[in-house]
C-alpha cells in the first residue's frame, strides 16, 4: 500500500462525511465537523501522534522532536469545505502531512523539532462570513468580538462552539508563541491547471497571491433606444463592456505576474430593453504574487478606464474596497522543497498561489512554505470533479518525508 492510496482512500472516507447526504458539505461547527474531527484525530493517533481537538475545532497532533525542549515545525490544512465541494481541498495537505509523521515514526526518526500536523477547522468561511478562523487563532489573530458573529440561520459562533464541544474562554490559549516555532508548509492541490498543463506532478509556491478589489461605477446618460440617434449618446454599458475587454487585454499582456478578473455587472434598476443604461456598476479583482506589480496594475487600470470614459462622455468611480498583501514564501523553505522534489527524480518547478490558504495567516507567525500537487480535469476545484491521482499523493508525500527528514533547523532560525 502506498502513501497516495492510502491518502485518497481516507479521502474517500471523509468525503462521505458531509451534512448534506447528495453532496460533500463540511462546514464549521456541524455535526459532519465533529464526526471528521475524530475520525482525523484516530489518524494521528495511529501515525504515532498526540492528538486533540483543540477549543476552537482544530485537531492537532503532535509528534514529538528529539528533545522535549524542541521548536516546533507546523504542516497541515484544512478540513473544512465549500458547498458541493470536492474531496482533495484541504484534506489533502492534512492527510498527507499525518502519512509523512507515520512514516519518520515507522522508521524511527526523531527531528530537533516537533512535528505537529493541524486540519484547521474554518479556512473557506462559508458559515459565518469570514474565513480562516482556525489559523488564526493560532496565529493570535482571533478576534474574540467575532463570537458574536452569525450564520444564515442566526446561530452565533459563541453558541455554535458551545454545542459543538468547544470553549470560547479557552481561545487566546490557542494562539502560539513565534519564538517556539520554526515554520509553517502547507502540502494542497493546486486549484488550477499549470502544474497540469506543464506535466508536473509537484510545485514550490513562490508567494500566495495578494489581491485588490475595486468597485467601479459608470454614469452615462439614460434616453430612449428608439428615438436617441447613436451619435452622441453616452451608453454606460457599452462605456463599461470597452472597459472590462480593456481590463482583460492589461491582465493577458502581463499574463505571467497578475491575473484580474471582472466578476461583476450591473446596470442600474436592472437595466431595460427599451433604455440605453444610463448608470452601471462593476467589480475588479486584481491578483499577483507580487505587491508592486498589484498596485502598479490597479493604476494602470483605472488610467485605462479613465481613458475610455472621457472618449465615452460617461463618470468613472472608482472604489478600492479591499487590499490583501501577498504572502511570500520563505525563500529557505522554497529551496527545502526544491531540493525535496529533485530527490524523487522530479525538477522543482515553482509556481505563485492564485487563491489563498491558511499559509497566509500562519505567516504572522514563522515563516512559510507550500508545496503544490497537480490536479486533473483541468484543474478544476470547488466542485465535485476535483481529482488528483493516488501517484501524485504518494509522490508528493514522499517530498514532504523527504523535506522533513532534511530541513536543518539551524538555517531557519528568526
Ligand atoms: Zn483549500
């Protein structure tokens, strides 16, 4: 039996585990999160590591390092989902971070630090609006104000901890000491296709992206399509469509360092077969590994769009609404993997993270590293047809052994 079959089996195993019996929906604080918190946790155990279900529904195993006053390197994801999801999500960087410590423990191997592997128990958000709770508490980003905070149903997160077992005094307790810990990885699918689309199996993350948003409004001028002759009219749609190809046209000429997408359209009241649109509201999201190249695109934007306006006779605004600086990988772990990946006959290639990941919040703390596995049909994921093949799980926690094996704890030090 190899790591990937393994992998993908207990994959299996917790994809059945969702409170929707069609199809696989693990939200925070449910009943299916409870369930697959202990299944986990019986996991860790049998990989030869302490295990708990922490005060916010983390489950955390240790395993020890070779001396009791070790630093401790964290691994893990999380264990969490989107409706309808797929089964690879998250899960994978927890089980396969559990397979690599039942491997070094197989063998005997004791690192100068421990190991500890966290399924985080909120990254995607879904129930209470905001997202990755689970790392940041260990991050000692939680906001305890955020008890108060409801689901769709109106359950507070204070009474959905309760029920489920947790303890919201316990919270702070959560949040880890920087100095003990020597760093973050985090082993995911990818979510997309250039791992597929280059024929590699394994990827180093370089950075998680950084994303702005920007809510654009155009104001034209709404007449009657009948009887306004077209020159001279000031269409805010139309105005908005040669702004969102010209965004589009930016974003593919830098195709290698951003991506930025138009998410969102509106014409104002819904829009009228019978009137030219005469106000429309957009949205932009602009992501890159990168801080400069994010800033220096959202101004090449809004010139772009600024331009087109004044041809158009229409209004621009223009609202940022939301800023997330990138989060760099360390360099140091970037090689680690690197080196990791050339061990098992494979060439390192490295890739930035379009999407974000718990790795964003645990780099508050230590210094990060992620390691990327391909995943098929295109790369989809977010859906049920997210897949990836049990070679690849095994190759990619044969890296992460390796990596573990071989990270000098000494080059870390911060
Ligand atoms: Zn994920």
């Amino acid at each position: 039996m190899t790591f990937g079959n393994t992998i993908l089996e207990q994959c299996a195993v917790l994809g059945a585990i969702s409170e929707d019996p069609q199809v696989l929906t693990r939200t925070y604080l449910t009943p299916a999160h409870r369930r697959a918190a202990d299944v986990i946790a019986g996991w860790m155990r049998g990989a030869g590591m302490d295990a708990h279900v922490d005060a916010l529904g983390n489950v955390v195993g240790r395993y020890a390092g070779a001396t009791p006053n070790a630093p401790v390197l964290i691994t893990g994801s999380h264990m969490d989902s989107v409706v309808d999801a797929g089964r690879y999500d998250g899960l994978f960087g927890v089980l396969s971070g559990i397979a690599a410590v039942g491997e070094l423990n197989r063998r005997g191997v004791r690192r100068p630090f421990a190991i500890e592997v966290v399924a985080f128990a909120d990254e995607e958000g879904v129930r209470f609006g905001f997202s990755m709770i689970g790392s940041k508490a260990l991050a000692g980003a939680f906001d305890t104000g955020w008890l108060a905070r409801r689901d769709a149903a109106g359950v507070t997160l204070a009474s959905a901890l309760a029920t489920f077992g947790g303890d919201a005094d316990a919270i702070p307790d959560l949040a880890r000491d920087p100095r003990r810990v020597l760093a973050f990885v985090e082993s995911h699918i990818e979510q997309g296709p250039v791992l597929l689309d280059g024929g590699h199996a394994l990827g180093v993350v370089t950075a998680i992206a950084g994303a702005s948003r920007v809510r654009v409004t155009v104001n034209g001028l709404a007449g009657h399509a009948g009887t306004t002759p077209m020159p001279g009219r000031k269409d805010a749609l139309a105005a908005a469509a040669a702004m969102i190809l010209a965004i589009e046209a930016h974003a593919s000429e830098r195709a290698a360092t951003l991506v930025a997408t138009v998410g969102k359209l509106a014409v104002a009241g819904g829009g009228a077969i019978n009137v030219i649109p005469g106000a429309v509201e957009f949205t932009i999201d602009v992501r890159s590994g990168d801080d400069a190249t994010r800033h220096a695109a959202v101004i090449a934007l809004r010139e772009r769009c600024e331009a087109i306006a004044a041809t158009r006779g229409v209004t621009l605004g223009w609202d940022v609404v939301f800023e997330l600086a990138a989060a760099p990988c360390d360099p140091r772990l970037q090689d680690a993997f690197a080196r990791a990946i050339a061990a098992q006959g494979l060439a390192p290639v490295r890739l930035p993270s379009g999407a974000g990941h718990d790795a964003m919040e645990m780099a508050r703390l230590a210094p990060i590293g992620m390691l990327f596995v391909r995943c098929g049909n295109g790369g989809i994921s977010h859906n049920p047809l997210e897949t990836m093949t049990a070679d690849d799980a095994d190759v990619a926690t044969r890296a992460l052994v390796s990596f573990l094996e071989h990270l000098d704890p000494a080059t870390l030090r911060h």
